[in-house]
C-alpha cells in the first residue's frame, strides 16, 4: 500500500552517463514534486507538476528533465551526469498546488541515493 | 531571499530527557510546517501551525507558532530513542509555489 513509491532504491553510474528515476503515487494527488537533499541534508525543491503540467523549474540546469506521462507518475530523466549530481531525490505529491490553501501536507517518496563516479 | 534558520543542528541526548528545536526566519509565514526524517526514508510531515501564537500538541511533542509568525519551536518531553531523527521546518515561499525547508536538527535519542 505505498503511497508514494520511487524506483530505483539505489543507483551507482559513471558520469557523463543518462539515467532516469521513476515516481508513482497512488493517493489520488493532482501535485507532484522533485527534490534534492545535499550531503550536508539540505532539501530543496527542484520542480513541481500540477496536473501533468510544469509550475516550477528552480534554476536546475536542463540536464535534468522531468517528465509526467499522467497525474499518477513523475519521472526525472538526467542526462549528462556529473559529480555534483551525487545526492537523494526524492520524489513527492500533495492534494494541492502549494499557495492554493496555504501549504499543503506533502507525501514523500522514500528516496533514490544516486552516486555518480 | 528567504530562509529557515534552524538550531541546534545537532543534538544527542539520553532517553528521558526534554529537548527544544527552534526555527527562525525574519519573514513572515503564512503557516509553517514540521517533518521528521528517519535514515533512509522521505520525510514525513507531524504538524501544520497557521495561527500566531498556536499551539498544537502530538503526544510529548508540543510545536508553537511565534505571534509574529516568524518563527517556531518544538519541544520533545521524555525523549525515547524512537524520536531519533532529522527534524525539517518548512514554509511557503514567498510567490507561494514551493515549500522551502530548514537545513535541519538531527536529533539523537540514546537509551
């Protein structure tokens, strides 16, 4: 019964090399989210989707390419991939667009650890 | 530029033990929100606080929301190692489009 589920767990690559991340929820949310959390735990907001459509884009360089085939799934494709890349993305869902009734309970995925050599 | 600032970063205690988490910021927030992070899972949020000067309790936690709505704080009574974990405040941006988080308390319970 994952509400929020994200594959892979885990995902070890060269750089330079394109991989992707899948993101699926199954709680009926019209929002999805990407986030990065650094080494040091900072997490921060990457890009959102509200209803198959992109509302934020935070300065990410456009290696990095979300895509969502329907409100249930959001995949982040990355191509290109570099050192800095290294960190925990974790995808997320919530019923609402942020802002639309103030902030909204967010769903986490458990995270996928992606390390680039 | 926005920010949540958070303190203590680090915080290890024994089993027993009532412990304080702050988080700062010189803007105002319409609400605020708290997450708790155990090792290898996403965060998972606890509480939502909307009001100035609100108080909400979840068993031995109790979270306050500044009057000014700057700032909050929670507050852990009778620690138990199952509390261990990264403690994440949050709030709306100010164009209201994303959550920015706090960088974080990383609380460890001992028995």
């Amino acid at each position: 019964d994952t509400a929020v589920s994200q594959t892979p767990k885990y995902l070890v690559t060269q750089m330079g090399n394109d991989k992707s991340i899948k993101c699926e929820q199954n709680l009926g949310h019209d929002t999805m989210y990407w986030y990065k959390q650094d080494s040091k735990k900072f997490l921060k907001i990457m890009f959102s989707y509200n209803n198959k459509e992109l509302i934020i884009n935070e300065t990410v360089p456009n290696r990095f390419s979300p895509k969502s085939p329907d409100k249930a799934h959001l995949n982040l494709h990355i191509n290109s991939l570099e050192l800095g890349d290294s960190a925990v993305y974790f995808c997320a869902s919530s019923y609402q667009s942020p802002g639309t009734s103030g902030a909204s309970s967010q769903y986490f995925g458990p995270g996928t650890r992606l390390t680039v050599l | 530029t926005q920010l949540l600032e958070q303190s203590p970063q680090f915080l290890s205690i024994q089993e027993g033990e009532n412990l304080t988490v702050y988080c700062n910021s010189s803007s105002v927030f319409s609400s605020l929100q708290w997450y708790r992070q155990e090792p290898g899972e996403g965060p998972v949020l606890l509480v939502t606080v909307v009001t100035g000067g609100e108080v909400k309790k979840l068993k031995r936690l109790t979270f306050q929301f500044g009057d000014a709505r700057k700032d909050s704080s929670l507050h852990i009574t009778a620690a138990q190692p199952g509390d261990t974990g990264l403690y994440l405040c949050a709030a709306l941006n100010q164009a209201g489009t994303a959550l920015i988080f706090g960088k974080g308390t990383t609380l460890s319970v001992s028995s």
